[in-house]
C-alpha cells in the first residue's frame, strides 16, 4: 500500500471564526508574499497557468526544493518574526521611500533649472550632473541612499521634458521687486509629464492607454513668453492698406494637420501663417515614432510655463470637470496646468495670440456612442416619446481656457506697465542720462487702457463667464461692486405669492412647459435667466494689491496676508481692462441719438476701442440669431486712431498702434456651435493676426446626422434650387415657390400646411406673395403679440386658416407647439440642425382622423428648399457624404424615409 497522504489543515469553522482568521492573516502578520505565490504551484497540479518569467521561475525553485507547505505563513508562526516587528520594519521602509523620493524631486527640480539657466553659458550636461553628485553627496555618505545608487548605476538620468522661463530683468515677476507682495501673479513653470499624461478611463476620449509613454523634449525657442515675442515685433513695411495678402503671404499657407488618437475623426484642425511654421518645426525635430497625441502634448507645454502662479494654482479646481477621471485626482500646492484633450489642441493656438474660428462648440445632439460619454434622457415630442443620448458639452473646456487666457494677458501686461513705472520713476530720481537711449523698451500700452473685448448674446452669459474668471482668481481676488453685478446679470429670482397652493400650481405648469422647450433654451431665455441683450461693463484688474490695506464694503479690514488682484466691476470703460458688452449694447453706447440733417450728428466715440488686443465673440450661433449686423459694426470700430489725443503718453504707446497697424497684432477668437457663412465671411474679414489662424470644424457623419432622429412617418422630399450667387438665393427660393408650390396648394385646397421661413426677409417676401394671391394664411413671428399668436394657433388647429407663416427666429426665441400640421414646407433650411426634427415631429400633433376629410385624404408631406449655398445647414441635417452629394449631383430632387 502507497504511503498516506499528509492531512490538510483545515481552516476555520464559521462565519465569525473565518473573518477572525482572515484578520489576522493579513493585518497581525507579516505576509510572505513569495512563499504565498509559490505555495500555489504544486507538483503535478497547477490553480492557474501564467506566461509570467519570474512565476515560472519560483515554481521551479519550488519544485527542486520538493516542500509542500500548506500554510505559507507556517514560518513566520514558528516565532521567527513577530507582527510587531513586521509593522515596524514596514513603517520604516515606507517613511524611506517617501525621503529617497522627496530628495530625488527636490534635485531634479534644481538640476533642470540649473541646466536651463546655464544654456546659453554654453555649459554642458556633465556640469550639471556634477552639480548634482555633489548636491546628493551629503544624503549618499550619510546614509548611503537607495536613489543615489541606483543613479550611479544606471548612468545620468534623461533631461526633464519641463524647461524654465528664463530669468532676466524683462521678466515681470512682481514680487522680486517688492518685499511684500507675495500674490502669485509671476511667471512660473507649472507643467509636468504627470499632467500631460492620459489614461484609459470611460469618458469618451479617443486616446488610449498611454502610461508607457514618455513625453517628448521640446526643441530649443519653444519656451520663448507668448506675450513677449508677439507684442516685441517691429510694424510691418511697405504696408498697403487695400491688400494685405500680398504683403503676408505666410498666412495664406494652410494645412490640415493631424489630431488622431486625440479628437475624434470626425474634428477637421487647420492652421495657417507662423503657428503652422512652429507645428512643422517642432513635428520635424520629434522622432518619426512620435504620437499625434505626444506632439500636441509637447506643443501645449512651451506656452505653459508662462502662466501666472495665480492662474496655475487654481486651474485644476476649474477644469476638473472636464478632464478624464485619471486626470481629477488634486493633490494640495499642485501647480501643474492638466488639459483635456481639446484643449491641448487650442492653447497653442490661443496663448501663442493666433486667430481661432471655433465652429463645434457642443450643443445636445442625438447620437449612438459609449454611455461614459453621453447623457441620457426621454424626450417626448408630439405623441412620440423616445429614449435619446445627448454628448457631454465641451462649452465649459472652452470657456474655462477663454477665461485663463483673459486674465493671463491682462495680468502680464499690467504687471509689465507697473514695473516699468518704477523703473522710470527710479531713473527720474536719479537724473540718468541715459534714460533717453531706453525709450524704445518702455513702450508697453496702446492708446487707451482697455485691451479685451468680449461680445456675449446676454447678460446671464456674461455673468457666468465673470463667475469664471472671479474664480479662477480664488482667494487672491479682491471684489469691488460684486452684490451690484449679481442683482443686475445673476439668475432673476422668482417671486414668492401670497397663496401656497396656487404658487406650487403654478410652479408645476410652468416647469412643465420649460421642461418641453429643452435644456439649452431654459440656459438662454428660461424663467431664472437673464436674458437681457443690452449691457456693457469694464472691468479692472489690479496686481499686487496688499489684502491688508483693502477695506472691505461692509466688515472689518481683510485680514488674510499677502497680496492679491484686485477686480474691480462697473469701472469706466477709459479706466477698464476687460470689457463685456452685447452687440446692440455696445452699438447704442457709443452712437449719438441726436442727429441734424447733414448726418453729422450720428458719429460714433470708439476711443476706448482703439488699442483692443485680443476680441472673443462668444455664442456666434446666438448673435447670429439676434442680428449679426450689430457684431460687423462693433467689429468695424475697433483699433481705428483716437480722435482725442489729449491724455495719452505716445512715449509709451507701442510703435504698431502709432503706424496703424493695431488690426495686425489684434487676436480675434470666434467659438459657435455650427459653421455658418455669416460667421466665416465675418471671420475672414476682421481676423488678420501676423500670428496665423487655427480653425477647427466637425464633420457630420451620416449616423449622427439630426434627420436621424424624425420620429414621424414621413417621406422628406428635398429640392434643390438653381442660383448662380448668394445674393440671389432668396429670390431664386421665392421664385421656384410662386411657380411650383403655391398654385398646387391653390388648386388642391390643402390645408394645415406649416410654412417654416428661417430668414424675416423672405418671411416678409412670402407674406407679400400670400396677399397678393389672396391666400388665408396666419403668421407667427417673433414681432407678434401673445394675442395674436394665440388667435392664430387657434384658428390654424381648427382649419379655418389652411397656411401658417412660422419664422426661424420665432422658432429660436419662443419654441412654440405648433398644432394642426400636417403638411410641412421648409422654405429655408434652419441654422440649428436640432430645428429640423423637433419642427418635423409636430407633424399630425392634435389632428385625429374623426376632424376633417383632409386628414384623412392626403397623406403627411415635408418638403425642404435648398441652394449649393445651404450646404452648411444642409450637412447637419443629413450629413456630410449626403451633402455632397446632394449638392453636386445630377439630380435635383432627394427623397428621404423614416
């Protein structure tokens, strides 16, 4: 008989008695783990297969040793080391590991800056690593540390990635002149390949994972300061002031360049002039193997390191919203700037002071991807309720790295003009003779102080983008006038009635009917938004203020320390920073009412206009909508020479504002939700920065087209019109209408038929055709009384008036249920791609068969008019391939089912 087998150990009994145990395996004694990996591989029978080296090798060592012990804490229970001993040994191996890593930082940190500052001294990397042998020396012979062995053995570390601003005496750091000023505001690097780096999570991204790759260095001239190397640059020669093109011929070079594994395939990323030349240069100095998403990483990171301490230090909190989740974790005094994936491809662009046409900012758009990235919601249109996934919006990253860029601009330049007055009062003292041969560098101004323009749509807009800034500022910020800006552009809040019940009734009906107008409507014109268009407000900026010395409005003195940024809301604009106006706003404000006969009279004070650096129009897409002829006029007045000259230093006004070539160094920033002609023709006009252009559009695949979600059965007829030129496109329309669409209503006597006109001109056109064919039409307009909207309704649900006129804008501003259609025309495709189902959807809404004998006899209808100058409304409806097609085609009609 064979030798008996060795009994097993059995464990513990019971629930109790089991967690007991698992206790104290785990927390009351040291836990071997190689004797509990190779305890698992036993002879002949194996848990689980590995294709591990270092497991093969341990099973073999176990196998040649030939012991089988069941418990592989069996040793360590034989007395041979206590759990106490255990915890001590690891405490102490932990706080070593946490010294050997904070000394290591600590020397790299100086070691890259003493590498950089001893660059251009034409020193070599063998001096800094002897700097640093003898750095280290004192932690290596005291005690022999771990990194600094492993550091001799490996050979000199690789050069950090993170490079340094230069120290000089140009450099506008505050605090180095003044003993108490303290408020962050200077230049600091703030990157890191930690915050670069991305991971694999569930939020949508395209990248993927890509912890095992290292970030590039960047090429030498890349951590040159933004701000100075564009506003440093001599006028322009032999400028003509008819043609610009010709004396710039950089800024028609254009390229589409690579984002893959960064943005999706659908994102189309332009860049033209220098910023294309600096993109090509620092592609050609990286190793072909180098990543999309590593060059963009490494393009960010040069104009990184100029951002103020301030800015940095609150950055994260900001933006935490729209990293991934690998990205969120903050640790405290973490300056390093993290990106999102956007915006590592706009702040090159935007910090480098180029002109950016943004046309994909996020709007709620149906489409089918991973449930990370989306939002879901039931949405009931009509009688219909589906189920539909919305994209995360991107509106706050781009918000978020608008409000950083503003306030990084005005602080370095406000910073500069400080410091430079205390240098031309130093050398006033002291008579120096050779204070005239310095002139040139004390030119950092312009005409006038305001030097940001920002155009919203409204003042709840407005109000969250200061709301913004205020807190990217954190507890430096020193508010003047904050309850005044939360009463005149915060929510309006609801007033409160006498009777309970009735208020909640009333609550209820209300948010019912908000709730069917949408998300994005209920943030512009819902019941708590202000959603006044006529404002304007300056704002100040004051760095290196003592918080001290700041009395509060209402309290006792601030009592925190150290210095901060004073803001102060309502300045006038002559004594403003920023200014923040709507277009109309703005118009009225610098436009006379009084006018004589002559014309002479109606003439405009833009002097506070004259020096602008950098203009953003946010919320393109709702000016649009307002009227876009208000954004060409402000945008016509800007940097044009002052009329009053009377305050104004010209020895310190920078040559370009003198020769008048303000438009030149001005930065225009656009964002919009869609790609419009307006927009582009707009954009193409004023943005004329010797720094190039980044444009970035989304193509519409056919699957996220918005035709996808009609939820009606419908066949949408499209019908292309002949017209040679954009003027002649609503005239075109109108004719093809009178001659082909009209007399079939006419002859047939066709009823509930929905006329959406997108543009007042043509409404007012087909309103004059309708009279003058003596049609029964109703309109709803965005002029019309409540009145006479309702009446209309009305009597278009009943059938006693066949037509209704429904504008666009009525459409946008109001989001009125339409009832009684069933029969659509589309005289004009819609700006919003999102108007073209939601209107399509109200077909048959209210009708029953039982009615009228013409819901039953003719079938639902949708005919939609378009001209190849339409094929930006067109490809958001039905995508990009179909737009093409359509369009080019040989064929003039397309039929769509759903």
């Amino acid at each position: 008989m064979g030798a008996k087998k060795p009994k097993v150990k059995k464990g513990p009994k019971g629930k109790k008695a089991r967690a007991k145990a698992k206790l104290e395996q785990v927390w009351g004694e040291h836990v071997d783990e190689e004797a509990r990996l190779a305890s698992k591989f036993r002879k002949g029978k194996s848990k689980f297969e590995t294709n591990n080296a270092t497991q093969q090798q341990q099973q073999q060592q176990h196998r040649n040793k030939k012991e089988k012990e069941v418990d592989p804490l069996s040793r360590n229970r034989r007395g041979l080391k206590t759990s106490f001993e255990s915890f001590l040994e690891r405490k102490d191996n932990l706080s070593k590991n946490e010294q050997e890593q904070k000394h290591q930082r600590q020397f790299a940190h100086q070691k890259n800056h003493k590498r950089y500052n001893t660059a251009n001294d034409g020193s070599s990397d063998d001096d800094d690593d002897e700097s640093e042998d003898e750095e280290m020396g004192g932690v290596a012979s005291n005690g022999g540390s771990l990194s600094y062995l492993l550091k001799r053995i490996n050979g000199p570390k690789k050069s950090s990635s993170r490079k340094f601003a230069p120290e000089s005496d140009d450099d506008d750091s505050i605090v180095s002149n003044d003993a108490d000023s303290n408020d962050g505001t200077e230049s600091v690097s703030s990157t890191s390949s930690h915050s670069q780096k991305s991971h694999s999570d569930n939020d949508g991204n395209m990248n993927m994972d890509d912890d095992d790759e290292e970030d590039v260095n960047l090429p030498k001239g890349t951590v040159e300061d933004p701000y100075e190397a564009h506003f440093s640059k001599k006028p322009l020669t032999q400028l003509d002031s008819t043609d610009n093109t010709n004396l710039m011929p950089h800024l028609a070079k254009s390229s589409k360049v690579n984002t893959s594994s960064l943005l999706s395939s659908s994102m189309q990323v332009h860049l033209s002039g220098p910023i294309l030349d600096s993109w090509e240069t620092l592609t050609s100095a990286l190793p072909d193997k180098t990543k999309p998403r590593q060059m963009w990483r490494a393009f960010a990171r040069g104009p990184q390191q100029h951002t103020r301490q301030v800015l940095s230090r609150n950055w994260n909190s900001l933006n935490r919203s729209a990293l991934k989740r690998s990205q969120r974790e903050i640790n405290e005094n973490d300056n390093d700037i993290r990106l999102s994936a956007l915006q590592q491809v706009l702040y090159p662009a935007i910090s480098n002071y180029a002109d950016v046409l943004i046309s994909m900012e996020s709007r709620q758009v149906s489409v089918l991807i991973s449930f990370s990235h989306v939002y879901i919601y039931i949405v009931a249109m009509g009688s219909h309720q589906f189920i539909a996934l919305y994209i995360k919006q991107n509106r706050n990253e781009i918000n978020n790295l608008l409000s950083m860029h503003v306030l990084n601009h005005v602080l370095t330049s406000r910073s500069r003009v400080q410091k430079h007055n205390r240098r031309i009062k130093q050398l006033a003292e002291v008579e120096d003779e050779a204070a005239d041969e310095e002139d040139e560098q004390w030119r950092d101004q312009g005409y006038t102080r305001p030097k940001v323009l920002l155009l919203f749509p409204t003042r709840g807009t407005c109000w969250a983008f200061v709301k913004k800034m205020i807190e990217l500022l954190g507890d430096s910020a020193i508010l003047e006038m904050e309850d005044r800006f939360e009463a005149e552009y915060g929510p309006i809040k609801r007033e409160k009635g006498s009777d309970e019940e009735e208020e909640e009734e009333e609550k209820a009906r209300v948010d019912a009917i908000m709730k069917q107008k949408g998300r994005e409507w209920n943030e512009l014109f819902g019941e708590e938004a202000n959603d006044d268009d006529d404002f304007k407000i300056g704002i100040s900026l004051t760095p290196n203020v003592d918080k001290k010395k700041v009395k509060a409005k209402k309290g006792p003195l601030v009592t925190s320390s150290g210095s901060g940024v004073k803001l102060r809301l309502f300045a006038d604009f002559f004594h403003s920073d920023i200014i923040l106006a709507s277009p109309i706003g703005l118009k009225m404000s610098t436009t006379n009412e009084e006018s004589d006969d002559e014309g002479e009279g109606d003439t405009a004070d833009v002097d506070f206009l004259s020096s602008i650096e950098m203009c953003i129009v946010a919320r393109s897409d709702v000016l649009m909508m307002q009227n876009w002829d208000h954004v060409n006029s402000v945008l016509d007045s800007l940097n044009q020479q002052p009329k009053n000259v009377s305050d104004i230093d010209f020895s310190r006004v920078r040559n370009y504002f003198l020769e008048g070539q303000g438009k030149y160094w001005r930065q225009m920033i656009v964002v919009s939700a869609f790609t419009d002609p307006y927009v582009l023709s707009t954009f193409r006009r004023h943005a004329k920065n010797i720094e190039g252009q980044l444009r970035i559009r989304k193509k519409v695949s056919t699957d996220n087209a918005s035709i996808c979600d009609v939820m009606v059965r419908v066949k949408q007829v499209f019908q292309r019109v002949t017209c040679s030129t954009v003027s002649e496109a609503g005239s075109a329309r109108l004719r093809f209408f009178s001659e082909h669409v009209l007399p079939k209503l006419q002859r047939l006597q066709q009823k509930h038929t929905l006329i959406y006109i997108p543009s007042y001109f043509d409404f007012v056109a087909v309103r004059n055709l309708l009279l003058k064919r003596e049609a029964k039409f109703v309109s709803v307009t965005e002029y019309a009384r409540v009145s006479e909207v309702s009446r209309g309704r009305a009597r278009f649900l009943q059938g006693l008036k066949p037509i209704m006129l429904y504008t666009g804008r009525a459409h946008f501003f109001l989001r009125h249920k339409i009832k009684g259609a069933r029969h659509l025309i589309f005289f004009g495709l819609p700006e919003y791609d999102e108007f073209y189902p939601s209107v399509v959807n109200m077909l048959n809404e209210g009708l029953t068969s039982e009615d009228e004998d013409d819901v039953s006899r003719l079938p639902m209808s949708s005919l939609s008019l378009f001209t190849k100058f339409d094929a930006h409304q067109l490809e958001r409806i039905v995508g990009t391939s179909h737009a093409e097609r359509m369009i080019k085609g040989d064929k003039s009609s397309y039929v769509f089912a759903s």
